[in-house]
C-alpha cells in the first residue's frame, strides 16, 4: 500500500492508502501537472505541459505535447512503468492526456486518462 496524493486522513483519523494502481495514476498526475520550478528541492521536476496548452491549438502542438508527456514520463517514472503510447487531445477548454504504459514490477498493462480543464 502507498500513501494517498494529496495527503488526508482515511475514516480512522490515519493517514490514507491507496493501492499500486490508484498510486502510479497520482504520480502520473504529479509529473503532467507540475511545472518545472514549482518545486523548491528539485526545480527541474514536471513536464511543463500547462505551457504548451495556452498555445494555439495545432496539429504541431499536439505532436510536442505527446513528446513532452512522454519524455517526461520516461524520465521521473521510468523505473516503475514503461511508457507505450501517449496522446494528447484538445477540445474546446478541456485537455485530455491518454497515457498506456506497462508496471514494470508485474508487466500489466495500463491506461490511464486525465483530463485538465483550462
């Protein structure tokens, strides 16, 4: 079991856990939705995607959207999952980020879905 991001306290007054999937999602959040500098002791953490998403919506803005999720991804999670695929979609104020990657401790596949509004 692992703690649950954000930190809160579960119906017993203790600190909540989550479970190996809920846990991989909420640093797959961490790492799309920090920016680089947010964090005092490791400034270059995060993937910077928030910038890019104020830029004009484009096919080329999706294209580096996708490697920067990716490569992100890669980087700050690349000893728990292996990333397969990433797309990046962007429909009025809503970005969603579809990222398939593989646990490396068991090999499962999984997706995962999350969705910012601007």
């Amino acid at each position: 079991m692992n703690i649950q991001f954000p930190w809160q306290l579960d119906h017993r007054g203790r600190t909540a856990l989550v479970d190996e999937d809920a846990h991989i999602r909420h640093l797959i959040e961490q790492v799309l939705f920090t920016a680089p500098g947010e964090r005092v002791n490791r400034p270059d953490f995060g993937s910077g995607v928030h910038r890019l998403l104020f830029a004009p919506a484009s096919t080329e803005l999706a294209s580096a959207t996708q490697i920067v999720v990716q490569g992100s991804l890669q980087q700050w999670l690349g000893q728990v999952i292996e990333v397969e695929a990433a797309e990046v979609s962007v429909e009025e104020a809503a970005v969603t980020i579809t990222v398939q990657y593989k646990v490396r401790r068991t090999q499962e596949r999984r997706v995962v879905e999350v969705t910012d509004v601007l």
